[in-house]
C-alpha cells in the first residue's frame, strides 16, 4: 500500500482490507482467486472494491431539511383542521 497504509487478511484468506492512512473513511478490499498456499500469487488485484464512508453533509443537511419541513407542514395541516 505504500507510506501511511495499513493491510489486514487472515492467515489463509482469500480477501484483504487496505486503508491509507492519508484518506480517511476510504478503504480498498481486495480478493485473490485462488486458494491461499496452492499455487496463490497472494496479490489480491484480482477483484478490488473501493468502499468510501464519507458522508457528504450539503445534500445530507438537504435531505435532513426537507423530510423535517415535511413534518413541519403536515402537523400544521392537520392543527389548522381540528
């Protein structure tokens, strides 16, 4: 992974996790094809998955805000009716 990574796999597994230390809420999994200790090259580039846990907080907020302002307008509506 190069300066400031982390790797993580089990002794005979056929998935690893990568992270950069310099990205955070960013990690890489990767998955070697063949059996660990038969003929593996324990590369895990066959498959790789990048899985980002940022949250972005403008739409975020949107969202928030409109579903709250939803709520807002129907408790008015069903005060002004009764």
């Amino acid at each position: 992974m190069g300066p400031g990574g982390n790797f993580s796999s089990g002794d005979s597994s056929n998935f690893a996790f990568f992270r950069n230390a310099n990205i955070s809420g960013t990690w890489w999994f990767g998955v070697e094809d063949l059996p660990v200790g038969s003929g593996s090259d324990n590369d895990y580039n066959d498959m790789v998955v990048k899985v980002s846990t940022v949250v972005p907080l403008p739409p975020t907020l949107m969202l928030l805000g409109s579903g709250m302002l939803g709520l807002a307008v129907l408790g008015w509506r069903r005060r002004r009716r009764s």
